[in-house]
C-alpha cells in the first residue's frame, strides 16, 4: 500500500518537475483573477440593476434584471466552457505518464519495486486523475465562491458540476493510457484522445449522418461508433443541464439521462482494462 501511494505522489512530483503543475494551477488562477476584476455587479433588492464587464457599462434599460436567472445562465454556460477547458487541460498534463513510465531506465526502477505491473499502472491513473480533480475542483470551487461574494446567491449545483466533467475525463484519460501502452508516445496519446472527442461529438448527430450515407455498411459504422465512443457532447450538455436545473428548456434536461454515463463508463473501462493487459504482457 505505501508503494501505491509513493507511485501516486511521484505523479505530482513528476508534474511538478516538468513545470505541468504550476503552469496547470497558473492558467486557473490567471483566469478566476480576470473574472474577479472583470465583472462588476450592481445588485439592489435582490435583482440586477447595472453591471460593468472589463470596464464597460452593460445597459440594463429601464427594468432590472432577475439576478437568479441572470446567475444561473452564467454558471451553466461556464460549467459547459470549463467542461470543454477543463478536459484539455487534463489530457494535455497526464498523456505523457504511461510513456513516461515506459522509458528505459525508468520501467526498470519501477518494476524493482515490489508492485504488480497492473497496480503500477492503476496508481499512475489514479494519480492523473487526482492531479486532475484537484485543478478541475480549483477551478470549479474557486469561481463558485467569487459568485456567492458578487450576488450573494448560493447555487451548488454549478459545484456539483465538477463530477460529471471528472467522468468525462476519467474515460478519455483511459483511452490515453491505452494509446499510451501501445505506441510509448506522449503526441500521440494526446492527438488519438482528442480525435476521440471531436469524433464523438460528431457523432451525437449519428442519425442524421448515417440517414445521409448512400451505403449500408457506411451508415452501419457510424451508428457502431457511436455506441462504442464516449458521448462527450451528451456529457457536455448533461454538465449544462444540472447547473440549470428547472430554470432549462426540456431539450437540456433530457440531456441528464442514464445512457451516455454508462456507455462512456464502459467504454473508459474497456480502455482501462486493455491498457492494463498490454503493460502486463509488454517485454522490457
């Protein structure tokens, strides 16, 4: 158990070595300082009655607006934008620790070490995806309070939002760890995982696609696709959709149905267990 934890500590410090964890923590903060002294609210009886964003007066009109509404708008286009945002960033500071570990020199002090191949790499997963909670959680956390200080308005749903982002990641983390044991290539790993993305955010529009294909086995294989990637737009939207709540149209509170989260948990899963079987069998 204390080499698990070593090999999960040794994620930070290698983060930390490459200056990943302080440009990760950096870009956070540069953006919650901008929003703090960007946006300026001016709340009177509980509504809206000016606001001033990067120093410009935002014309309310004659009538002041409902400040809860205006709020929860705010929050859930932000939940959507830090969705997208937040996954990038995860990919980009994780994807090199599967190639990392299997450099020369550096698999073989691993494997000293009185831990299973399958442990090892699952204390490196676990340990991106704490590095990644812990930024997304920052993040999430940090706005959420500015929110509650500007207006005075306590909406925990938008918190709550961190972990439907935190499953997205955690699939395509997986995918990039098995991308990871097959090719030991930190560029590859992260332009695989953000073909998956995009690829499966096309794809949430299967129907249509595979109604235009003039071939069967065309329209067939986008409709397999789409079953077998992570539903990275529908996760999107179910992030926009919680934050919102009632206050949402109905098309973004169908968004929050089971089917995306278990087939993007099978697909991470599957991903997971592969990469697992690879680094197990590989020869070094």
């Amino acid at each position: 158990m204390r080499a698990l934890a070593a090999n999960i500590e040794e994620v930070f410090r290698e983060a930390a070595a490459r200056w990943t964890l302080v440009a990760y923590f950096a870009l956070s903060s540069l953006f919650i300082l901008i929003f703090a002294v960007a946006v300026n609210l001016d709340v009177v009886n509980g509504a809206l009655a000016g606001a001033k964003i990067f120093g410009q007066n935002v014309h309310m009109g004659r009538q002041s607006v409902d400040l809860d509404k205006l709020v929860l708008g705010f929050e859930s286009g932000f939940a959507g934008f830090l969705y997208v945002v937040g996954t990038f960033l995860a990919i980009f500071a994780t994807a090199h620790l599967v190639p990392r570990l299997m450099e020369k020199g550096t698999v073989d002090l691993y494997l000293s070490r009185p831990v299973g191949r399958v442990p090892l790499l699952l204390s490196r997963y676990a340990g991106g995806m704490l590095l990644s909670a812990s930024n997304v959680i920052y993040l999430l956390g940090a706005m959420w309070l500015l929110v509650i200080w500007k207006t005075h308005l306590v909406h925990p749903r938008f918190f709550f939002a961190a972990g439907i982002i935190l499953f997205g990641i955690a699939a395509l983390m997986a995918f990039a760890f098995l991308i990871g044991t097959l090719t030991s290539s930190t560029a590859v790993s992260i332009m695989a995982t953000f073909a998956v993305f995009f690829l499966s955010a096309i794809l949430s529009n299967h129907d249509r696609i595979a109604a235009a294909l003039s071939a069967q086995w065309a329209a067939t294989l986008v409709q397999g696709l789409y079953w077998i990637f992570p539903k990275t737009a529908q996760l999107g939207a179910a992030v926009v959709a919680l934050v919102m709540g009632d206050e949402g149209p109905r098309r973004m509170r169908d968004a929050l149905t089971l089917q995306p989260f278990v087939t993007t948990g099978l697909f991470g899963a599957v991903c997971l267990a592969l990469a697992c079987l690879r680094f197990r069998r590989k020869d070094f």
